[in-house]
C-alpha cells in the first residue's frame, strides 16, 4: 500500500519537507533570539542608566563616538553658548510640548548641541529662556544624534525659522555653520525652571516595536513549520485512500496517478471488459445467422 512513497512524485515531496521544516525552525529561533537581544539589551540600558545618575561625570571628549556603551553616561563640556533652537512636538509625562536646544561653543573649538529643559504647549521663541552669558560648564546624560522618524522623532520638514524636528548633525548642519559634535547632551538639572529631559535609550534597543515585530515573526516560522506537517499528512492520507480504493476495485490502478481518470465519464470503449467484448461479439454473430435465414433462395 506504502509503495507509492518511492515514486518520483513522492521523493521530491519529502525532500521538500525535510528541509522546508528545519529551515522554518531555524528561522524562527533566529527571530526569537533578537527579542532575546532587545530583551537584554533594554536590562542593559535600564541597569546603565541607574548607574550613570550615581556616576562621576567624565569629560566629554573621552566618551566620544556614541554608542551603546557610552550613551546615557553623564559628561561634563565647558564653553560659551550661542544660538537657541527649539525642538517642537515633544512629550514628556503625557504632556505635548518641545525641547529648547542651545549651541555650546566649546573651548575646544567645536559646537555641542545642549537640550537644557523641556516647555509645555506649542513652541514659541518667547516661552523659551535666555541661555546664560559667559563661560559656563555643563553636566548631563550624553546622546546620540536622534534619526528622524524612530522612537517618536518627528520627520516633518518645512518647520519655522529657528526650529527642527530632530536633534542630529544632519538636520543641524543646514541650519547652522559650526562645527559639530555627532552627539548631544540633555541637562541633568534644567535652566530657568523649566523641565529637564531624561536620557533615553539608544536606537534599535529596548522594547520598541521592532522588538515585537521580531515576536511575531518567530510565531509566524513555527507556524509555517506546522502547515507543512500538516500538508504532508493530508497529502498521505488521501494517497492511502486511493490505494485503499484500488485494491477493493472501487478505482482503476491508475487513479494513484491520475484520479481523475477513474470517472465513469473518462472510461472509453476500449477499456471494455474481455467478457463484454466476447458478448457482444456473440450477439452480432446471431443477428447474422437471423439474417441469413430470413433471406429467401432464389
């Protein structure tokens, strides 16, 4: 009944399944090992920035480039300030409201962007304090330059003279002529009572939605995984039931291959029976000699 699995047919079916399943399996530990990643990497960030608030703050210059190791840890920068900038449609704690950015022109000759508090309402020049005169010194939490449209960064263009909606070297570039740092720093306590801004975690960590996006597809590779199961059974079984038929005689041999070919409708005469071909053979055979008798001798 089973011979039917060494047909050519059924060996690329099975090649098919062996290496489809393993490959779904494989694929979806893969996505599930990057939540994993998010998963820790969002402890990691957590853990870090718990330890950079008891931290003693370092220069900035030894905490440059950014990254993951680096960002959120507490830097000190001296300088003198020079162009403000505001920062629209930024929440904080529920609340709408936008960033005021200050350029520090540091004494070592490039500019650091310095986000030294956080206003409420729609941003306006007028709201958004005066930077202190003079040399100052600076204390907080270093970021990297943000990525327009991640992590509720705003990519609207077209923004008002003195505005931008991303704090990055790319968008600050076009709107001012310093020489830049690639980073920047929110104030561990805010300017003229307004509200200072927490670190955030660096970008492609934490449970953001790429992470989830990473869950769903784990689920969808295992899932993949059990339809292919699944086929290959029903495919079986109904192989089995047709063997099954052509043994009993319900169906020609050749619906294995073809069942379509076992209708009523698809049978021609030559697929005649020997013991129906034989009678009508017999039959024609007597309306002859009938004829013959009937014909009168002339």
């Amino acid at each position: 009944m089973y011979r039917f699995l060494l047909t050519p047919r059924w060996w690329g079916i099975n090649v098919f399944v062996l290496l489809a399943i393993p490959f779904c399996v494989y694929m979806g530990s893969w996505q599930l090992s990057r939540f994993e990643a998010r998963v820790d990497d969002q402890r990691t960030a957590e853990a870090q920035a718990d330890s950079a608030r008891t931290e003693a703050p370092r220069p900035l210059a030894e905490m440059l480039p950014v990254d993951k190791a680096t960002s959120g840890k507490r830097v000190t920068a001296s300088g003198r300030y020079g162009e403000q900038l505001l920062v629209p449609d930024r929440e904080l704690d529920g609340r709408r409201g936008f960033y005021v950015l200050t350029l520090l022109r540091t004494d070592g000759g490039k500019t650091l962007p310095v986000v030294r508090g956080w206003l409420p309402g729609t941003a306006d020049a007028a709201k958004a304090p005066a930077p202190p005169a003079g040399e100052v010194g600076v204390i907080g939490a270093l970021q990297a330059s943000e990525t327009p449209g991640d992590n509720g960064v705003s990519a609207q263009g077209g923004l008002p003279r003195g505005q931008t909606g991303a704090i990055s070297t790319a968008s600050l570039v076009n709107l001012v002529d310093d020489d830049l740092y690639d980073a920047w720093v929110t104030l561990d306590t805010a300017d003229s009572g307004m509200t200072a801004v927490p670190a955030s975690a660096p970008s492609g960590t934490g449970l953001d939605l790429k992470a989830f996006q990473n869950l769903g597809y784990t689920g969808e590779w295992f899932v993949f995984a059990g339809f292919v199961v699944f086929m290959w059974f029903r495919l079986l079984r109904r192989e089995i039931e047709f063997a099954r038929d052509a043994e009993l005689g319900i169906v020609e041999p050749d619906a294995l291959a073809s069942p379509a070919s076992a209708s009523p409708a698809s049978a021609s005469p030559a697929s005649a029976s020997p013991a129906s071909g034989s009678a009508a053979a017999s039959a024609a055979a007597d309306q002859d000699t009938d004829v013959e008798a009937s014909t009168p001798v002339r």
